[in-house]
C-alpha cells in the first residue's frame, strides 16, 4: 500500500497528482500529515504544497473537463466528507490517463459518487440562500448564524454580496468557526479570537447588542408566518422536507414570539 500525506487542502490534492506523475508512484490512500499510518504500507510520503505545481494540473484538467466538471471538482470538496480526497484524485487521474473527459461517463463509480456528492452540496448551498436569517446589532451590522451539513458557506457568498450589498453584514458558520463579513467594500474571511462568544454559539443575538427595534421587527415577522400558514393545509412531513430541521433554531419565524 502506497501512502501519500499531504496538508488536507485541495491545492494539496492537486500537488498529490503532480507528484504521482513525477514519481509514476500513485497512492491507494490520501493521510493528513502527523495521522497514524495503518499497517502493511510500502510507501510513506510527504506532499508538500506548491502553488505552481498546483496550478499546471489545474490548468491540465482544464484542457480535458468543462467548466461545470472543473467547478465539480472544488463544490465536491467543500463536502467534508471522509476519502472524498482520494476519489478526486483517482477522478483526476482517470482524467488524464483517458485524455478526455470523463464527466459523462457515469458507468465510472468515482463519476457517478462525485456527481451525488455535488448535487448534494448545491442543495445546501440553496437552503442558505433561502434560510439564512439576519439579525441587526447596535453598531448597524447585520449577523446570520449558519450550521450547514457541508461547507457551502463559500458557495453562497456571491448571492449576499449582491443582494445585500447596501448594508455591512456578517455570516458566521457555527459548526466550522469561521464566517464572512462584508464592509460595504469587500467580503472578508474572518475568524474570532474568542469564539465563546454567545452569539457565536448560539447564533441569536442577545438584548445588549441588538439594535432596539429588531426585536419588534422579529415579532412582526412571525405574526406574519403564523397569519399566512393555512392549519388545514398543514403537513409536518412535507414541512420538514422543504425545511431542513437544522436550520429552525437559526430561523426567525421558529422562534418563540
């Protein structure tokens, strides 16, 4: 068994294949650097990350994969999900043996995983544009807590930067503790010295920060769901399907008035 360790980046990725090539020695798992090793391996080696190499098998895939294939690439890692790294890299290899694309050929295993996979991510990517509740503090900036399954957080950037772009506002993923705030300017990554911070873990903003009438604005707002929602109508099923459960402690109108 051939072992790549790498710094879990899909730069890093990109670097594993580059060096594969180079060596014509291509791993059977990828390993973050410092993780146990299992047993029986033949080749423990360390990947480190280059940019220039990165990008030669970036702009290599481009010449075989469309666009929607490359932008594939980069939503399915933004999924998390365990080995999602090594089927990405056996996707980029299949690639570049092939010397065509491979991105219809859903016959291929890892094709047809990796398409799930991105379907999936898209569909949290649109529940944070449709669920995503913003909350307005004293100093006029707008809050929203997110804790989505994958982290599509990146993903739904550019719909807030347009939509919003009138107000400075700040989106903060609870589950991964980092978010994005926008200045009126420019949208920056950004991380809290203390992420104890109440309503970093809670996502609601408390009484001492939070603007005088957002309170009121709050109220209003789940009259209004309650007036609109038809009780004969009602399907809990349904409601939960359309309505992941994850996101009602972050949303407004699921709040108690």
């Amino acid at each position: 068994m051939n072992i790549f360790y790498y710094d879990k980046t899909f730069e890093g990725i990109l670097c594993c294949i580059f060096e594969a090539y180079s060596r014509n020695l291509f791993p059977d798992q990828l390993m973050s650097v410092g993780s146990i090793p299992p047993m029986f391996i033949n080749n423990q080696i360390t990947i480190l990350s280059n940019e220039t190499k990165a990008l030669r098998v970036w702009k290599g895939l481009e010449r075989y994969l469309s666009p929607s294939a490359m932008s594939m690439l980069t939503n399915d890692w933004l999924s998390e999900l365990p080995e999602i790294d090594i089927v990405l890299f056996r996707y980029m290899r299949k690639t570049f043996d092939a010397k065509k694309s491979i991105e219809m050929n859903f016959s291929d295993p890892d094709v047809l995983y990796l398409s799930q996979i991105y379907k999936k991510v898209q569909y949290e990517r649109m529940n944070m544009l449709k669920f995503i509740r913003f909350q307005k503090a004293v100093e006029g900036i707008y809050f929203a807590a997110v804790e989505p399954q994958f982290n599509a957080l990146p993903l739904a950037i550019p719909h807030f930067k347009d939509r919003f772009n009138d107000q400075p506002w700040l989106i903060y993923d609870i589950k991964r503790k980092y978010g994005y705030y926008y200045d009126l300017k420019e949208v920056k990554q950004v991380t809290f010295d203390d992420p104890h911070l109440e309503h970093l873990i809670t996502g609601k903003l408390n009484g001492s920060i939070m603007d005088k009438d957002e309170k009121l604005f709050q109220q209003l707002w789940q009259t209004y769901f309650k007036a609109i929602c038809i009780k004969q109508r009602w399907n809990p099923k349904k409601h939960r399907k359309d309505l992941p459960f994850r996101y009602w402690k972050y949303l407004t109108e699921k709040q108690q008035g």
